[in-house]
C-alpha cells in the first residue's frame, strides 16, 4: 500500500517534469504578430489595424521549405535590418519578446546542426532544412531535453525555452532565417 502510494507520487513527478510541450500546443494561435506595446521599434514592419503587422502569414516557402516566420508565441520588440541608435548595427533577425521563458518550436522540418553556446548569441541552436536554408534560434534559456547535432526535427517540435543568454537584456527569442549562410528577414523572406 505504501509501496503503491511511493510509486504513484515518483510516477507524478515524473509526468510534471515531462510537461514541457512535445510539439505545438493546440491552443496557440500563431495567425497573427503584432509589435510589442511600449517599446520604439526604429526597424518595425509595417502594422494594418493597431500593432499587428499587416499582411501576416505565419509561414513562409523558402526554397521550397515551409517555415514558420515566429516559432514562439510572442510579440516583435525589434524587426530585421538595421537599427538607429544604440549600437546601430544590423540586425540580422526579428527578436520576439517573451516576457519570461516561454517554449521555441522548430521553424521547420530539418536537421539539428548546432546546439551550442555562440559569442553574442549565448545558448543558440541552428537548423538545416536542406536547399541552404537554416533558422537560428538565440538567446535560450534552456535546450529540449536530447536535442544535440545529427537530430531530425519536424515543424513544431519542441526545442527549448527563451531566455536571456548572451548580449540580450529581455527575455526572447532572436530568430534567423538564413539562406546560404545569408540572413533575410523572417517576416517577408519567401511566398
Ligand atoms: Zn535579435
């Protein structure tokens, strides 16, 4: 009796620590982006009604690969391209703010090609999708747990959490996509 109720709590701890998503949950709603409220955002795309981006569709063919513009349910603090102020560098993805760690889906069907600690980026991990097209996912906070290099992905799985690790000073998810080792702008590279 002891020994069942042992085994029940062991079998629940188990299970609490397995909830982090397999794959994309079904309740969130990918169909919209918008702009982050409160923040100036010098590179922001262009917004239809209030903050969401006008003309939005949550995937993207690249090469022939389907890709997901915003693996992460989030809002855009900063666009692609160059940035006034500050560093004034270029910025060669879309950052989308969590606000706290929140779970990253892989942007598309591929091949796990780094899961690493990257200068700047801090905890980054790079997808091959085949055709020279590859995302990049920065700043992490935490990796899925058995995601290492040689790993086959599907869109959707579940590969980790944002974070702030790096040169980031909010919790998010800076967010490449890349064709032959060029970086283009999530949000309108491709059909
Ligand atoms: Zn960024």
């Amino acid at each position: 009796m002891y020994r069942a109720a042992a085994v029940f709590v062991l079998l629940s701890f188990i299970a609490a620590c397995a909830s982090a998503p397999s794959s994309r949950p079904g309740g969130t709603d990918f169909s919209s982006l918008s702009l982050c409220p409160g923040v100036v955002i010098s590179n922001a795309p262009a917004t239809g009604g209030g903050r969401r981006i006008a003309n939005y569709d949550p995937q993207a063919t690249v090469n022939g690969e389907t890709l997901w513009r915003a693996p992460v349910e989030a809002c855009v603090s900063s666009g692609f391209g160059p940035r006034r102020g500050g560093a004034g560098s270029f910025h060669h993805g879309v950052d989308l703010y969590t606000g706290r760690p929140a779970p990253i889906f892989a942007g598309g069907d591929g091949v796990v090609e780094a899961v690493k600690t990257m200068r700047g980026y801090g905890k980054t991990i790079v997808i091959r999708h085949g055709r020279g097209v590859e995302t990049r996912y920065a700043h992490l906070s935490a990796y899925a747990s058995g995601l290492k290099r040689g790993k086959r992905v599907s869109i959707g799985d579940y590969i980790g959490h944002t974070g702030d690790t790096g040169n980031a000073t909010a919790v998010h998810l800076h967010y490449e996509i890349l064709v032959d080792g060029r970086s283009h702008n999530p949000l309108t590279v491709g059909d």
